[in-house]
C-alpha cells in the first residue's frame, strides 16, 4: 500500500519539520524564534504544512505574556521504518516522526543466505510489526547493511561479508516493496547517526563511531554530518594493518585489525585458548555448545577467568592501537564504542583507553571522551529513521 | 600603512569576487549565468561593487549576441601576503587578487628562534618585496606555521617543535604590524589549499596532502573545506605508532612515524649508515660538509648508491604504512605528497604506492591516484593567500 507523503516545499518548512521532529510539539512563537523568520512568515508556513497534513495543531501553548500561541505538531500518524542488518542479525523498528521508537523485533539470520532472503525476513518482521498495530504504511525507510554503499543509489559495493549482495539494487527494490521513499547506507554511519540524534553524541558535530562486533568498523561524523568518502568505503578500520606479514585476514591481506580481533577472532582465539588447556572456564562452555562466542568469553571474564581477560585486553590494545592513529589524524570530540562486543563492558574499554591516552598527543586526547555507546543495540535503526528522516524532511 | 580594504555586503557579492578572483576577468553575461542572478540584480551588485573600488571595468566583452557586455575584474591594486614558516624555512610571497605570484622570497632560518626573531624576518622579506615594487600594502595576509593552531584567534597550541611560540597571537600582532587582516594556520592545511586552488587537487573535494619534511604532517580537505579537528591538530600523522615499543621520539614517546622518517630521521640515519662503512658516497659527503641533509641522500641515491637508495625506500615504506591505514579510514579522492623530502623522487614516491594499493582494499584504492605535489615549494604561500582571500571576499 504506497502512501504518498508530502514534502516540504522549501527550506523553512524543512527547518520547521525537523525541529518538531527533534524538540517535539512546539508553539508557533517559538518555532518563529528559532526558523529566524518574522511572526507573519513563519504563519504562511506553517499554514502550508497543516494543509499538506504533515503538521497538526496540538492546543494553545502556555502564554509568554501577549497574545496566545498555538502549538503544532508532527503528524502523529507518520511512520518511519528502521532496518538493521548487521552480520549475523536483523533488526527492524518503527518510531512515530519524533523518531520515539514504537515497536522493535530482533532476530539472527546470516548475511550470506542474500538479498533476497533477508529482504523477506525483515519485509516479514515489519509486517508483524504492523499487525501489532505499531504502523499501518510506512512514509519512509532507512535501511543499514555490514558493508561498503554506493550512497546516491543504495546499491552495496564490493562488500566483503556479504557474498550475493554486491551490486543489488537494495534502495530501490525496498521502496517498491515497501511504497515509500528508502535510503540505504553503512550500518555504521547509521550508529553514528543513531548516537548523535538520541545518544552520547547530541550536540557533538565531529566524532568516530567504532563498531567491535562480527567485524570492526568506523563511523566518521564531520560537522554534524556523515561522512561516506568518495566510494563509500570511508571508516573501514578493519582492515587496516596492526602486525606487518601477521595473520592472514579473510580479505586476503596479512596483519589487518580484523584478523586480531572482533567476533570472529575472539571464537577463533576462545577456541584454541580452550583447546590448548588455558581456561578451564572456557573449556566448559565449549564442550557444552561446541563453540564460543564473545557471549562466552564475556561471562568466563566475569567469573574472573584470567584466560579469556586476556584475550579482551589483547583485542582492546590492538584496537587501541588503531583508535590512536585515528584520533592523531582526525582530532575528534568524541569517540563512542559500539557494537555487539561492547559486552566485553570496562575491561574492553579501559584497554582501549589506555592506548589512546598513551599514543595520541595530549592536544589531541586533552578533552577526548572515549564511551561506550548509550543507544547500545538500537543505534542502528534509530539512526535508520533520522536518515530517512531528515530526506523525508527536505524539500523535494 | 593601514589601508581599509572595503568587504563585500552580501553573499551574491563574495561569489562574484570568488569567481573573479578564481577565472579572471569575465563579463557581466557570464557572472550573472554563474552566480544565478538576473541581469538585473546582478547589475545591482556589480555597480555596488565598482562603488567599493573592489572590482573595476575591464573593457567590452566578446559578443554573445544581444547587446554588448562589459567585462569587470578585480582592482589591479589588490595584494595579498603568504607567509609560509617552516622548521628551518621562511618564505614570503606577494600575489595580486587573482592569487598570481607577483614576488617570492625565501630564507633558511630556524623557528626555534621564537616568534619575535621569526617575525622581524618575516617583516624585513615583506618589505624587501614591497621595495621590489610588488605592493605598496597589502588588504590581507595568511600565515602558517609548523604546529597545531587554535584556529579562530590564530594562536600556535602546545606546537612540539616550536618553542616560545606556546599561546603567541600570531593573529593579533601580525595584523598589527601589517596594517591588514591576518588569519594563521597549520602550514599543512595551507600547503593542501594551495594545491586545491591552483594546484594538482583543483576540482577535487575530498583529499589528503602529506608533508613530509623536517617532520610528517597531513592536511585534510573535506567536501573543499580545510578540517582542523576540535582542537587544530587534525593531521598530526607524524606521531601514529609505526612500531609498538619502537625508536624514542622527540615528542616523548616510542615507535612514532617521526622518529623513522622525515628530514631529522634521515640525517641521523644517513650519519649513521655513513660512520658503519654503508656508503662511500654518504662518508665524502660526511667528511665534507660535517652533516649529511636529506638532499645528499637525494644526491646518492641518484647516483646509484645503494644504501641510499634503501634509506629512501626504508622511509617510504613507513609512511605508506600509515597512509595506506588513513586511505582505509578516509576513503579520499587524491593522496598528494609534498614538503622538502619530496627531492627524494620517484624511489619515494614508488615505496608510498606500493604500501598503500597492497594494503588498503580495492574499493578505497581503485581509483586513488597517489601523487606528487604539483607546486612544490610555493603550495604554502599560495594557499596562504588563498585563505585570506577567502575571508576578505566574505561578507564582514
């Protein structure tokens, strides 16, 4: 079912949509103070927005001395769709236009079945979405996928954990699946965006995002914006060279981060860990399951097995190492750690840190927070939504 | 001499000075397609602009058809002043407001004299050019320096290899002596915009220029804008760890990429290879001069003498290990390589290619040329008034 949203017809409406998307209904004098346009302007506006059924009254506003204001509002019937697809699990939200998120399913599928089965996992968990009543259509989609993203038009490039998918027109298949307008990117330049709109970076315009999960991948954000590079290939960390002539890496290069540490690794080194009679803790759980996740490794630390701390603090130094060179170069406000791995929690964090603090200049690390991420597993589709967002939001 | 330079009044204003400035005289006709105006509020611009003395009738114009166009350009009397400091180097130059080199001048001279001695040099050279009859005064100056900058108040920050200049107004003082505006910069970042502007990166929007000279500095054009990070010190490459635990560097920490190449790390090297018996052609030059530069390891090398020719390649292979991890990172659409090391050539060059296409990903190296800088020693005071321009072709 397409539903044909309205767009805003130029840029005071756009600025209007987006501050009630983000500060949430708001009186029309207040709006009129921070749009910058005079009362009468910004009332031929907004009057135009009503008409169009993006915005709705919402009541008198409390009185600022002279005559009433009324307050307006978003739409409370729109619906925005975020999708996550990461290595190894899908997630798909629905949030009204504040981007308040009103449903949100999890589930774990592998990347590699393709396009085709995923598109019909997540198109089926945004159905059961809407059966329990969290939208009826969709006025937009943003969608992330584990890889690099031509961005103009939503087409994956070369992904390297991603086998069938290179070259698929994911942007605008979805929108004929879904009848409303898509835009696909990076699912880590979606946890930045995530993290900037509703988490730990609101208000910071120039940061990192480094995801530790499957594999390891940077969001980069300049002037509140993010940024792709020229191939959309910008931000991945992990296949940049830690060790020269060290491990082979599934890309088919020697010594990158990737062949260190993320999920894959830590199994792999849990494994032989185990197999080698260095932790009785993780020899349980092997023999128990017949592999070893960061799950694993995460709770045979926090019973205090010095094995699997270890093969944290390994993992978060050489990681460090990387965030280093990073922020000397790009000289960040902020640098949020994110990803499935963050449930390695403060031991994790703290080897990282201490690489940082160590290797990068003081004028560089002075006032550099290294945090984990606050929307933890929602980054993504919530930063799905703002993208989607802020092109629904802009003039045609 | 103080002369008041007048300032555009408006936006419309500062694109028609940009454009003059960029392209040369063009007829009223031709602003007007490219400022997207209409003839007539663009005649309204251009009469306020003649008004100012900023911009001056050049003439009839070539006929399109119609009514005959009169051209405009430039005052002829503008000038601009680019001061360019380096390590050991000082170069000043005079262009007029198209950015042409009217007068250059450069001098050896040491920035740990301190900023008081740095400056009378740098007045005596701007003088002398004055004298020369390049400019009677100058309507701005851009000036860089081989540090970190705080850049709104032009203010060197805890730079490493500068000391006295710690919290200097340059800014403040030079605008001063020089009766104009002043902004200050990272010598890196100038370097970058001077290639951008009438260089090797014209037309290129996002790219990466590194120095390689006494030190190793990287500058950072983002979507044609200079980013300087949150404290000035974006690029700072030169301190990444290229080997954990490695050789002790002057900035106090160990492995950095300072402390195995650029200018300082050569001469020790070179010195070094010459008292172990390495090379003869490095011992006569030894003995001869009592200290070996960068430009007799070129010297050598060109003559076939191995050692010098590994010592080059050694170099390049360092710093291509850290340019291959940015060009993951940044994804950029140029690598240009530029400072006083560059003498070292195509054996430089050659070493930086191979590291950075063996070991970032396809996707970030397909189309990246690596090259090297296309104007050399004048891309600092270039992109010096470069910056200048800019600001004073902004409306105040």
């Amino acid at each position: 079912m397409r539903r044909m949203t309205a767009r805003p017809a130029n840029g005071h409406q756009a600025r209007v949509l987006r501050l009630l998307r983000d500060a949430g209904p708001q009186s029309r004098a207040v709006l009129g103070d921070q749009v910058e346009l005079s009362r009468s302007k910004l009332a031929v506006e907004v009057d135009r927005l009503l008409e169009t059924g993006l915005v709705v009254p919402d009541g008198l506003a409390a009185s600022r001395g002279g005559r009433p204001s009324h307050n307006v509002r978003l739409a409370p019937s729109l619906r925005f769709l975020g999708v996550d697809i990461g290595a190894t699990s899908v997630d798909v939200a629905v949030t009204n236009a504040e981007l308040e998120v009103l449903g949100h399913r999890a589930a774990r599928y592998d990347v590699r079945e393709g396009p085709v089965a995923v598109f019909e996992q997540v198109l089926a968990m945004a159905a059961d979405l809407r059966e329990a009543g969290a939208a009826e259509s969709f006025d937009g989609a943003g969608i992330g996928v584990p890889g690099p993203v031509r961005f103009p038009d939503g087409v994956p490039v070369a992904p390297p954990i991603m086998p069938g998918w290179d070259g698929f027109p994911v942007r605008e298949a979805m929108s004929q699946e879904l009848g409303c307008p898509v835009l696909v990117d990076n699912d880590v330049n979606l946890m930045a965006l995530g993290e900037q709109h509703a988490g730990v970076a609101r208000s910071v315009r120039d940061f990192l995002f480094v995801k530790i999960g499957t594999g390891i991948g940077c969001g980069i954000v300049v002037g509140g914006q993010v940024y792709r590079g020229v191939t959309g290939s910008a931000g991945d960390i992990g296949h940049i060279q830690v060790v020269p002539g060290g491990l082979s890496c599934a890309c088919g290069n020697h010594g990158c981060l990737e062949a260190y540490f993320g999920g894959s690794a830590l199994s792999r080194d849990a494994a032989a860990t185990a197999a080698a009679g260095g932790s009785a803790a993780l020899a349980d759980r092997l023999a128990a399951a017949g592999t070893l996740t960061s799950a694993d490794v995460a709770a045979a630390a926090a019973a205090g097995d010095g094995a699997a701390l270890d093969l944290i603090r390994q993992g978060g130094n050489r990681t460090g190492q990387v965030i280093a060179g990073l922020v000397s170069f790009f000289n960040p406000g902020l640098v949020v750690i994110g990803g499935g791995l963050t449930g390695l929690g403060h031991t994790l964090l703290a080897s990282i840190r201490s690489q940082v603090y160590g290797q990068s200049l003081p004028l560089a690390t002075g006032n550099l927070p290294i945090v984990l991420s606050e929307l933890g597993p929602t980054a993504g589709v919530v930063g799905a939504t703002r993208l989607i967002s802020d092109h629904v939001f802009s003039p045609v």
